[in-house]
C-alpha cells in the first residue's frame, strides 16, 4: 500500500515538473517571437534613414558598446551614434536572430550581422550580444555589443 502512495507521489511530481517546463517554452517562444518583431523594426527604421527611430527601439538608459569606441549611452546619444553611422553610407543592416532566452522582464539575444553600402555591397559583418529589457509594456535593446568577423587589414612595416 505505501508504495502505491510513492509511486503517485512521484506520478505527480513528474506531472509538475512537466506541466512547469511547458509553460517555460511558451514563454521562451513569446519572447523569441517579440525580440524578432523589435529586431525586424529596428531594420526597417534602419534601413528607412530614421536614426530616431532606431533610438526609441532602446530602453531610456540603454548603452551601445561599439568596436573600437567607448560606451554610448542614453536614447540622444545613440540616436547621434546610428545618425553617423548612416552618413558613413551604411545603408542597410541585416540582423539574423541565433538565439534568446528569457528571464522574467530581461532577455538576451545572440545573433549576427550584415552591413550594407551602396548597391548592396558588404560594408560589414560580425555578431552580436544583446540584453533586452521590457520598458512601458514592450521589449527594448538595453545593452547593445557587437565586433566584427572581419579579418584585421594587414599591418604595414616600414
């Protein structure tokens, strides 16, 4: 009779364990989905010329961690940063989602990258880390790194 018991102990035991990593899927599925429709909206701002629209895509107190520059921080001046980047002739950035995982109201994205010039040609490309944060009710980019896959250009000797 007592193991009769133990076994639907465990039964059910299992049964909740099961049921509670289901709801951990549907989650990490809703969060995938909402980070790639935010990502699909910052290229189309990107691609538009809408360096303010790129911006209102990151938290208020966001930062940027560019290669080879320092902490860009804060909505005006990550609307600067993107804004110079499209008067460089970046005309297109082409982000494509790896991977997200989500942790109540922070998320993380790994992904990888394609910058575009003129005519299509390849300006750039790397990965990317991105830590999303939900500000006013949506999930926005918070922490924003990137480096490029690009071979160095060779050093020059004297």
């Amino acid at each position: 009779m007592r193991s009769n018991h133990i076994y639907t102990v465990l039964n059910l035991t299992l049964v909740t364990l099961f049921c509670f990593g289901c709801a951990g899927a549907q989650q990490d599925s809703n969060i995938h989905d909402s980070i790639v429709t935010a990502i699909q909206k910052w290229m189309a701002a990107f691609e538009e010329g809408d360096a303010a629209g790129v911006a209102a895509l990151y938290t208020r107190n966001a930062q940027l961690l560019p290669t080879n520059s320092d902490f860009v921080s804060g909505t005006d001046a990550i609307q600067t940063f993107w804004q110079g980047v499209m008067d460089m002739g970046i005309k297109q950035a082409h982000l494509e989602t790896v991977e997200t995982e989500g942790m109540g109201n922070t998320a993380y994205e790994v992904g990888k990258y394609t910058l575009y010039a003129d005519e299509g040609q390849i300006a750039d490309h790397g990965k990317y880390v991105i830590i999303w944060k939900q500000e006013d009710g949506q999930w926005k980019l918070h922490t924003d790194i990137w480096n490029t896959s690009a071979a160095p250009p060779a050093m020059t000797e004297k």
